[in-house]
C-alpha cells in the first residue's frame, strides 16, 4: 500500500468517525479457557495457544508465556503502527525489525516480597530499519508510532478485573444448575 492508498482508505474512516465519534469505538476481544496444569488456552487469529507459567515461577517452558505474548502483541502494533506512519508521511523504510522486550521480577509475581512490582518493567520497542532518511525523520517516525501504537498506550493504563458466578449453567461441584 503505498501513501496515497493509505490516505484513501482512511480519509472516509477519518471523516465519519469526525462526524459521528461514536462510530469510532471498535471493540477488541481475547477469550481463554482454564486448562491442566495451571494453563490456559486462548483463542487466537492463528489458532489455540496454550499459554502457562513461565519456568522462573514453576512452568516447564512447554507453554507460552503471557508475557511473551504481550511483547509479541507490542511488537506486532508497533510494526504495524511504524509502517503505517511511515507510509502517511512518504519515508521508504526497507528491512525493517521490530523487536519488544521487557524483564519481569518472579518475585512480584510469586507473592515473596509485596514491594517488588507484579508485571512487566521498562518495556521499549527498538526497530531497526534500512532508509535514506535523516535522523530528525526518524526522530518523527519514533515519536508517531508510540502515540498511535494502541498496545503500547494500553500498556500506560492498567486493565480492570472482575471475577463473577456465571448464572444459569451446571455448578461443577454438584452438577445442578443454577
């Protein structure tokens, strides 16, 4: 897709979410499903995953790991996000890497020591590119993929959590329904 594509795809999108800003939320959606031993499968685009404890805090390292997964996310978005941008604003970028990473501390997350922060810290995206471009543009390029990289401003707000009773289905434990 070069520029002028780009423009003509999103000119229209653009103008009715100007109008209508309503028509702009679009929803995004993951589910899982609890699996043995402590896994989970998650529904995605390329099929199933598993995904289960990393080896720091008890897996085997036959799973994924959701941390992984939210850097592969991150890496994903600002790839896309990064060619996007650099097509909008004519910059040719040839042999692009992007890559997301991050540490966890497993302490946080095995409960040893409340002080210690649960998740991931200091998650940077480092692309490197071939290009005739300058530094100032790649400057700009930097500067407009992370404001407009969803997963990476996603990552700047915290989720929030509920756990409900499902209502309706059989209780596991006694087989009756609710």
């Amino acid at each position: 897709m070069n520029r002028d594509e780009l423009r003509a795809a999103q000119t229209p999108l653009k103008q009715r979410y100007r109008d209508d800003p309503d028509s702009a939320l679009t929803s995004v959606s993951a589910s899982a499903r609890f699996d043995e031993p402590p896994t989970v499968e998650v529904s995605t685009w390329a099929g199933p995953v598993r995904a289960g404890l990393h080896r720091a805090t008890g897996g085997d390292g036959a799973d994924a790991c959701s941390g992984d997964m939210l850097m592969e996310a991150l890496a994903a978005c600002a790839g896309v996000t990064l060619h996007a941008v650099a097509t909008a604003f004519g910059v040719d970028l040839r042999d692009v890497t992007v890559r997301a990473e991050a540490t966890f501390d497993a302490r946080g997350t095995l409960g040893i020591d409340r002080e210690v922060p649960v998740g991931v810290i200091g998650p940077r995206v480092v692309a490197e590119v071939t290009t005739d471009a300058d530094d100032a543009t790649l400057e700009r390029l930097a500067t407009a993929t992370e404001r407009y990289c969803v997963v990476g401003q996603s990552l700047r707000r915290p989720p929030t959590f509920t756990v409900s009773r499902r209502v309706g289905g059989p209780d596991p434990a006694s087989g009756t329904v609710r």
